[in-house]
C-alpha cells in the first residue's frame, strides 16, 4: 500500500471535465501537492495509506474557484466612491486617490485583505491587474494562494513608473523574477486601449509571444469607449489590438460588453479568452456581455469579479449565479449558461486563459491540489437532487468549509492557516482612517 499524504472523501466528487461528471461515494488522493489519482473511495483507500483522511460527508469537492479578472489591492477602496458612471467614477475618484496612496504597503495591505476573502469563498487563482506587481506576488506567495500577477503597462506615470518604456521593462525584470515560482506567474496588463498608445502595445505582443505570457486588457467594456476608438482612431478597439498583433489565444478580453456578432465570430475564430466580470458590469451600467452568443459561436468564456471597489466583493460563487441568470435574461434563453457550464466559466476555462490548463481548473490525476469543500447540508442548499445546481443557484460563499493549494490546506473548517486574519483586518482599518481623514 503506497503512503501519501491525504485522501479527501466527500459526498460528491464534481471534477468539472467535458462529460460534466458528479461523483458519489468517491474520493481524492493527493500527495506531494498533486491529484495523484481519483476514483471509488473504497479502491482509493484500499490503494494508499494517507497521514489524513479528511471525510466531508455533506459535502461537494469541486475544483477551486479561478478569479480570472480582479485588482486585488483596490480592495482598499470598497465603497469609496459607489453609485457613479464608470469614467466619472475613475477620473473623479479612483485614479486621484491612488495618485495619492498607492504604494507598497498600500498594495500589501489591499492584496492581503483580497487574499483573506477569497481564499475564504473558495476562490485558490486569481488574475491580478495593479501596481506594485512585486509585492503582490510576495503577498500570494506568503499566503499560499496561486496567483497570475499582471505586468501593469498605461501611458501616463504613477508611484510604479513614469511611461510605458518603464512599465515594460519593470514587468519583464519582474516576469524574471518570479519564473521558478511554483504558484506566482505573470500577464502582461496593459489597462485599456483608452489607456495605452500603439506603440506599446505592439511591443506587448511581441513580448507575449517572445515569453508565451498571456496578455490581459480592458476591452469594449462600454460603449463610449467604442465611440472614443472610432473618433480617435477610425475603428473599433477589437478591429485596433487586431491591427497591433494582439488578437489571439494569449489575450483575455475583460468585459466585452459592447460586440458585432462579426466580432463574436472573430474572438471564437482567434481563440480569445472572454472574461465575463458581470456584477461590475451592472453596478456600473457598463452593458451586458452576449454570454449566451459567445457560447453558441464556441468563444471562450471565463468569470472574474473585477476589483472590490467596483464590484463590491471578491465573490466568486455568487458570480456564479449572477453570470448564469443574467446570460438567460439577456440571452432570452433559460438553457443559456446551464450551472455545470457557468461551473466551467469559474474554473477549467479561466485556468486555460491563464495558462494554467494542465496546472489547475479541474480535479484530475496529475494537476496541483487545488480543491475546494462547499457543505451543501445548509437549509439553503437542501434538499440535494444535483448538487452543481445548488452551487451556482443557492449555496454562499459561506458554505465553503475547506480550501486547499497545492495540497496545503489554507482554510481549515472555515478558519484560515496561511494567513492572520486579524491582523489583516485591523492594517485595513488603519489604511480607511488615513484614506477618510
């Protein structure tokens, strides 16, 4: 009998694979950080001596939750400045304010605080756009969570650099830096085609294909951005990147909510990652996102949350909910975005955005043990008749009981081990004073 390291058994094993499996009486083995293998959990204990056996008898395993969109650090400006249309919201508020406190403890202090939240809803990646990508790499490091650390890039000079030139060899510097990291990878992160000249964003994609490093932009996220493109340069942003060489699988588009069915075609066509950010896009009246036209065109589509200071949470379960019923209402189809395929969206499809396809996104013999227990015996959740639809439709973030990466427990009966929580609270609190004073 081989000696391992833990076999989880729950109630429900749900993989997420192409035949949209659910498991019963099943369990998990992981040794070494890795799914070393699944299956019936009597073969799985008759087959490995495990130093744990963690029996969660109410509950479903299910990959954990990829946040492919966020901006962890501005988790610090939750409901600074809500109730305000996107441009007025930014210009007015959000760009001053980090004019005049972004920095490394602001960064460190805002990433960490996103961290405690996610990791406490299930959340084991997240795709990060801010500054300061360093320091977010070390929170995530010293927290124990996977991360995709975006390499910032915008034309105008913050507290990270002074011009493009600079945040360009900044990130390169960085991507170096974290290359050996077993949970740290990085994304070149120009914010906007509003934001970013031609010029760097060519050299973006040469860069992304030097490096084979994903490329993660703010796209047609509201109609006057269209408009502004056309005025400014002719064409519409999509037909823009197109022209620059950055159309293709590397590319996560964040929001698209503004899409010509030919450019649906085009993105399935090229293989671009639609990251659907759908609790953003409503607070802010940005649009709605065609989920349910990019889905019959065989376009790519994954979940984030965006940042807290838009959204207002980093919850990646209720994205859930919200993403599949707004793609029905929207979609005027109820089949649209089923639970098993918004499930998908939050997992598999957004660790293949990242790169991370044969890493993380599924429960699978060979990929890290990034898994999630989410107790379904709630009276919220009961009674069970198929327990993928009880997640996207019922279950809270709350119900999330155990969380491991890389088969390091970081949530542990729904007490955190990587990280105090109480500290984190209480440097937040000093950052509100200072920023409210």
């Amino acid at each position: 009998m081989q000696r391992i390291d833990e076999i989880i058994q729950p109630r429900w094993l749900i993989p997420v694979d192409e035949e949209h499996s659910i498991l019963e009486s099943h369990a998990v083995a992981l040794d070494g950080g890795k799914i070393i293998a699944l299956g019936p959990a009597e073969e799985i204990r008759s087959r490995y001596e495990a130093d744990t056996l963690s029996r969660r008898d109410h509950h479903a395993l299910i990959p954990g939750l990829v946040n492919a969109h966020t901006h962890a650090a501005m988790t610090l400006f939750r409901g600074f400045a809500d109730d305000l249309p996107l441009m007025q919201w930014l210009r007015e508020h959000i760009w001053p304010a980090e004019q005049r406190w972004v920095g490394p403890g602001f960064v460190e202090c805002g990433t960490n605080l996103a961290i405690a939240e996610m990791i406490r809803g299930g959340t084991t990646c997240f795709n990060d756009m801010y500054f300061f990508p360093d320091t977010v790499a070390e929170c995530a490091e010293e927290a124990g969570i996977r991360a995709c650390v975006g390499m910032i890039v915008i034309d105008f000079p913050t507290a990270w650099a002074r011009d493009a030139t600079e945040y360009l060899d900044k990130g390169v510097a960085f991507h170096r830096h974290i290359r050996d990291s077993s949970l740290v990878t990085a994304a070149f992160a120009p914010h906007a085609p509003y934001t970013v000249s031609d010029a760097p964003l060519r050299n973006i994609a040469a860069l992304s294909e030097e490096l084979d490093c994903p490329v993660h932009i703010h796209l047609h996220e509201t109609a006057h951005e269209v408009e502004e493109s056309v005025s400014k340069h002719g064409i519409r942003p999509i037909e823009r990147l197109d022209r620059l060489g950055l159309l293709g699988p590397r590319l996560l588009a964040v929001h698209m909510t503004q899409l010509l069915p030919e450019e649906i075609r085009t993105i399935a066509e090229r293989g671009v990652h639609v990251v659907h950010c759908a609790e953003s896009n409503l607070k802010l009246a940005s649009g709605f996102c065609p989920v349910a036209e990019l889905h019959k065109a065989d376009a790519r589509v994954c979940l984030g949350t965006d940042g807290a200071s838009s959204n207002n949470d980093l919850d990646m379960l209720g994205e859930l909910r919200t993403a599949s019923l707004l793609a029905k209402g929207v979609g005027g189809d109820p089949t649209a975005l089923n639970a098993y395929q918004s499930l998908q969206a939050a997992t598999v499809n957004g660790a293949r955005g990242l790169g991370l396809g044969a890493v993380t996104g599924s429960i699978q013999a060979g990929k890290s043990a990034d898994v999630v227990a989410i107790d379904l015996s709630h009276c919220s959740t009961e009674p069970v008749y198929n327990p993928v639809s009880q997640i996207v439709y019922s279950a809270t973030r709350d119900q999330v009981s155990d969380v491991w990466i890389a088969g390091r427990q970081v949530l542990h009966n729904r007490e955190f081990t990587s990280l105090d929580y109480a500290s984190v609270r209480d440097a937040a609190i000093q950052w509100r004073n200072k920023i409210s004073a």
